[in-house]
C-alpha cells in the first residue's frame, strides 16, 4: 500500500487572517479532532480547504501558506468566496444538509448551487489526481464530496477509495425529493468501499441504489457491471483515554468546585449542541419548561447549563433557530427565577476543550434531544468522562444503537423527554454506574482509532476481493483460448441459458422474445456444435420461439426436453395435483401486491414480483415463503427463489440434471455453459473439470469465469462462429 489520503471539505488546519496578519491553528470540528492522530501516525496527506478564500491573500502569501501546511501533512484546496457561497452554504447545507436531517420543507433545489457543487467536486478531483498513485488508498469524507469518487474513479481506475458519510442517509422516500439523486448515487459509487456510521442508513443507501440505479444487493455488496462495492456500519468512536483520564487531572477539579460553588445548585444538567434545527434543541427547553411546571420542588435545585455553538450564522433558518431560543430561555428564567437562581445557564458560544471538560465532569445529567443525527459524540465523551454522570439520548441519534444501557428518548415526545429528566436526577448511583459501566467498555474497546483502523483494513479486503473476482473475469486472452479451443475440436457442447444470458430480463414472460440478430446468431452456431437452450421458461413459449431451430431445448428448468422433433417429461410420474391449493395461496399475494403477477407452467407456479416496490416486495416474500412451506410438506415439492420470483416445483428436477443427460450422450472434446441466474449454479456444479463454464455479471458463483452483460455474451457466442 502506498500512502493514505484523506479528502475532506476542511482541513484539520485553519487559515485565517486578522488585520493583515495571518493565523494557522487547528481547526474545530469532529473529523478533524476525531482522526488528527491517525492520519498522522501514517504516511498520509490530508486534503481541504483551508477556511480562507485564495483572493484574501496576498500573491506571496499563498507559497507561505502552503509550505506552512504542508509540515502539517496537508495540501489545500483554494476556493473562492462564490464556491463557498454557492458549494458549501448553498447545496452542502442549503439542499442536502436539511434534505439528509429529515427538514425537508427546508431543502433549497437551486441549479446554481449544483452547478457549484460539481464544480468544486471537480477541482478536488484534479488536486487530488496531482498526489495520488494507483496504490495509495484515498478516503473521504461527507456529504460536500459526494461526487468525488466517481471523478478519481474515472481519472484513477485502479485506486482504493473509500467515503464515509458522517451524517444521516435519509430513506428512499427523502431522499428521491432530490433532482439530483442519479447523480449522486452515481458519483458514491465510484468507491470501493462506503460507510456510514449506522446499519440503518446503509441500508437506506442500498435501497435507493437498487429502486434508482438498479443494481442488486447481496451481504451488504453491491454487484455492478464490472466490480463490487461494500456497503457497511461504522460507528465513530473517541479518544477513550483522553476523556477517561479526565477526572484525574488536578486543574480539571479545581473548576469542577468553582463551578458548582457559583451555581450553587444540587444537580447539573448539560446540554451541548451546535446551532442546528436538526439537534432539537426547542424540544429541550420546552420539556425542561415543563419538567420545572410539574415538578416545583426541584425548582431551585437544578441549573441546565445550555451550550450551544454557533454554526452557519448566515443562513436564514439559522437566524430564525436562534432567536427562537434567545426568546425560550429568556422566557424561561423570567417565569421561574429566584434570587441567587436561573433555571437556565446560557452560553452561546465555542468552549475550549477545558472549559468543556470540566463541564462534563462537573454534570450530572448529559441531555441530548436531537431530532436526527450522524453519530453525536459528545454523548460518548461524556460517558468517558464522567462515569457516574447518566445520560438522556434520543432514538434519533446514531449513538443510540450503541448506548442502549442510556435513557432512550423520542425527542418528539416532550413528556417523555420530562419524566426522562426526573429519572435521570433521581436515578440511584449505583445503577447509573452499572449502566455507564457496559456503555464505557464498548467505548474503551473501540476507540476513534479503531474505527479508522477498521475502515482502512475493510476497504483492503474488498479491494482484495475485487482483484480474486478480476482473476474470474473472462480476460481478451481467455477468450480467445476458448474459441481457439472450440475451432480445434470435433465434438461441441454449448449450453445456455436464455433471460438475462441471451435477453435482458424483462418485467414480463412474454418481453423477452428473442430478435432477428439473436436468432440469426443461434442459427449459425448450431450449424458447428450442438446446442441446448436450458431455460425456466415452459415448452410452448420455447417452442413458439425457438422450435424452429436444429437446437436442444429444455423447459421449466428441466422438467420438459426436447431432443429433436418432440417434447418429453423428463421424469415421468410427475404430479401436478398439487397445483389447485397452492395457486390460491400465490393468488391471494398477487391481489394483495401490485405489480406482480402469477404464470403458471406445467409442473409449476411463479410469483413474479419484479414490478413490485422493493420495500413491499420484501416483506412478501418473506410472508409468502412461511405460507408455502406450511403447504409444501404433504407434497414432493421446493420452493426456488430466483431474480424477482418464487417458483414452486415438483423436486429432484433442476437444470443440472438436464445437462446431465447432454453431458451423458458423447464425450465431448469441448462444453461451454453460461447463465446467469443462481438456477444456473446447478448446471455449473455437473460440468466437467475441463469445460469453460462463465456466470454473466459478478458474483458468487461455481462458474470459473464471468463476463459483464448480455451483450459480453452474445459477441463470445459470435466470436465462436467467426473466430478469434
């Protein structure tokens, strides 16, 4: 591996420049503080803007800036005040930011912005171009440079690129709001590898992929027509022992006593958030207004110091947020101060890390009521940090999944959020211990530095596992192998299967007739080879299409062959009385799902549901299957479930034992089998050794190799007739 780059809007450096003079110093934010130490423990470079506009400096200034930078591992992206207008407060925080956050009614769809935002994506491929090779691994971050990886994909095929979403990835239903969805999903799937911090919302991700750019899913994998790309949950950890060994440090304790001295107050509790409709913080306040309402005798003896850091100042929603909850607080401490008290301690502001620290250790409730959030990972250095300190968590936050030993709050439900705030100050000790105790050895074993770790060692393996699938791949080499092989022998076999090897599959049995030029081509090959068509299809749509041709045919998956001039069962004491039961069982699921249909066959009945809406279409699957198999036992039947169908059928029949028996006739100097259905897989498992068996697209499969698409297979099938 060569080395790690990370790209992301800002740099963990700041710029900035003060009456004339020029300031370089950490930048404030969680990516920056949560993977600083990584990426600088490895042969790294970090990529972003640096927070100040190119046209802000002086001409000298920039090479000044830029070696200063560069001591620190990082490589600015210079950007101009309309860019960041347009790019970052426009369609970053203006279209996806509150589209992502479930504000909708928020989202601005603004051509412009998007126009901005693929420029800018674009001017972050070039630099990162200029200091990649193909064996660095390239990581980003968020939803700035959601088209990026598609981008470098294009200018460097061979790379390792990983994304990490830090905030939500909304559903299917939100998410399609956006004019530009295709594109976006389009530019996602130029990595390898893309996280988010939940399952949920990677399972949201690879809804939308599927319902919009059609591509299927299997264990968290994505099949495309050339490579497959891993979709997974990693939860962003902290620096454990920072925060852990804060209640040790001297100073820290010193400001832990003076703070509860001023306050003078029995209980504390903290609220920290950034200035965002997305953290709930109306709710917050409302719920505190009325825990104090019903419960007057903690009036006087509790304080909630509210932090709230200022973000985004110049967007209207923003303005309107804050001067939303400048009137509640005031409000608040109006209607319940007392000499010496304020129910609410209010600061707007950024905080020092001691200043916050203390903070933390001196609370006694943490409470977090955000409406929809990545991760939030104040509720994780907080457990750190404070051990006997319990913790009030929305549902909505991703740190929910994992600190599920905390309060559990639906922020919505502002008498929860108050009967959760008397629980919390009245938990006893000892259970809030117990409860931080399991909470903070999951924090301690998988640390900020882990989940990076984890991340980069995913993003080798699935690289690892593209290459072994390259290996599978029918190289221009291996073709022309096989067809030098099939001019060279006497006795040929060729076997395929029809949808979705011969013709794409369509919504309907009755779509996919073959064209002039598939006939013309199967023509010509039977003139050299003996040829079989194995499909699922039944005997008279085959016969009706194909029967014309000098070919061997095989129907429903091998119940019916046709081995010259007349159809024949296979087996012959097959029943089909079976059939009257189950066809109203698989009739009462077509009435109750639009879009699918039910064709019947001769030995057996199928239940397509490929025009059916995905999340309807998996939750009757699952309810159909549990219905048949309460049916099926009292008969010699299997239930099959292929692309977009569920077929039931008489057993022991498949389409490998009817190659089998065209396997059986001669001894063949030369067989090639393709398809691409898992139907497929039992002709590949009969095959011998020394045949050429070829899945059509990726995949986990028995075949030794796979080509890309229908048409892949129709130029190999032509390339047998005009030679390599």
């Amino acid at each position: 591996m060569g080395k790690l780059i990370i790209v992301s809007n800002r740099l963990p450096i700041s710029v900035s420049k003060r009456r004339g003079e020029l300031r370089i110093q950490p930048s404030v934010g969680g990516l920056a503080t949560g993977i600083k130490s990584f990426y600088k423990s490895h042969q790294a470079v970090w990529v972003g803007w640096p927070g100040i506009f190119k046209e802000a400096l002086q001409s000298e200034e920039v090479p000044l800036v830029e070696r200063r930078l560069e001591e620190e591992k990082c490589h600015p992206i210079w950007l101009s005040k309309y860019d960041i207008e347009n790019y970052y407060y426009g369609f970053s925080n203006k279209t996806l930011w509150p589209l992502f956050s479930y504000f909708p009614n928020y989202a601005v769809f603004n051509a412009q912005f998007w126009r901005s935002y693929v420029k800018v994506n674009k001017i972050f491929a070039e630099e990162v171009e200029k200091l990649a090779s193909s064996d660095d691994m390239i990581w980003i971050h968020d939803y700035h440079l959601m088209l990026l990886p598609k981008l470098l994909r294009e200018r460097l095929p061979e790379a390792s690129i990983g994304f990490f979403l830090h905030i939500p990835f909304p559903s299917f239903e939100i998410f399609r709001l956006l004019p530009w969805r295709k594109e976006v999903l389009e530019g996602l799937m130029g990595a390898d590898l893309i996280g988010f911090h939940t399952y949920d919302c990677a399972k949201y991700f690879l809804e939308s992929v599927r319902r919009i750019l059609g591509y299927e899913y299997s264990l968290n994998y994505l099949f495309t027509e050339d490579r497959i790309i891993k979709v997974d949950a990693f939860p962003m950890g902290i620096d454990y022992e920072k925060f852990a060994s804060l209640a040790s440090n001297p100073r820290l304790q010193r400001e832990v006593r003076r703070l509860r001295e001023k306050l003078k107050t029995e209980k504390i509790i903290l609220s920290v958030d950034r200035l965002d409709y997305s953290k709930g913080i109306p709710q917050k306040l409302e719920a505190y207004e009325r825990f104090l309402d019903k419960n007057p005798g903690f009036r006087g003896q509790v304080t909630l110091i509210m932090v709230v850091v200022p973000s985004r100042t110049r967007v209207e929603h923003y303005v309107n947020l804050k001067k939303k909850i400048d009137e509640m607080v005031g409000r608040i401490n109006g209607k319940f101060a007392a000499i010496g008290w304020s129910p609410i301690w209010y600061i707007y502001g950024s905080l020092p890390f001691e200043k916050l620290a203390a903070l933390y250790l001196a609370s006694d409730v943490l409470l977090i009521s955000s409406l929809r959030d990545g991760m939030n990972l104040i509720a994780k250095e907080y457990l750190a940090a404070n051990e006997s300190g319990t913790l009030i968590l929305s549902e909505m936050a991703g740190a929910a999944k994992e600190l599920c030993e905390a309060i559990i709050i639906n922020p919505n439900n502002i008498s929860e959020v108050m009967e959760a705030i008397k629980s919390a100050l009245t938990m006893n000790k000892n259970e809030t211990r117990k409860r931080n105790m399991r909470m903070r050895e999951r924090l301690k074993r998988y640390t900020v530095t882990r989940w990076a770790r984890d991340f980069v060692e995913s993003l080798l393996q699935v690289k690892k596992k593209q290459q072994e699938m390259a290996t599978r791949r029918l190289s221009d080499k291996t073709a022309e192998n096989l067809v030098i092989d099939y001019k060279n022998s006497k006795t040929r076999l060729v076997i395929l299967d029809y949808d979705g090897t011969l013709v794409p599959f369509f919504g309907r049995p009755d779509e996919a007739k073959p064209d002039t030029e598939l006939l013309g081509l199967l023509e010509k090959l039977s003139e050299n080879c003996n040829l079989v068509i194995i499909s699922g299809r039944d005997k008279e749509t085959l016969e009706n299409w194909l029967g014309h041709l000098n070919i061997g045919l095989v129907a429903e998956h091998g119940f019916w062959i046709k081995d010259g001039e007349k159809w024949r069962l296979m087996m012959e004491s097959l029943s089909n009385e079976w059939k009257d039961e189950l066809k109203r069982t698989l009739q009462i699921y077509v009435d109750r799902t639009p879009g699918s249909f039910l064709e019947e066959k001769d030995f057996s009945l199928v239940w397509h549901y490929r025009n059916v809406d995905p999340e309807l279409a998996l939750v009757r699957v699952n309810e159909l299957k549990d219905a048949l198999l309460t049916l099926v036992g009292s008969y010699n039947l299997e239930i099959l479930e292929g692309d977009k169908v569920i077929e039931v059928k008489n057993a022991g029949i498949n389409k490998g034992v009817a190659a089998s028996y065209w396997l059986s006739k001669e001894n063949w100097d030369f067989i090639l089998a393709m398809g691409d259905d898992w139907t497929d897989e039992y002709v590949f498992e009969v095959l011998p050794e020394k045949s050429y068996s070829i899945k059509i697209r990726p995949g986990l499969s028995k075949a030794k190799y796979y080509i890309n698409s229908v048409r892949g297979a129709r130029l190999l099938l032509r390339k047998l007739i005009t030679g390599p």
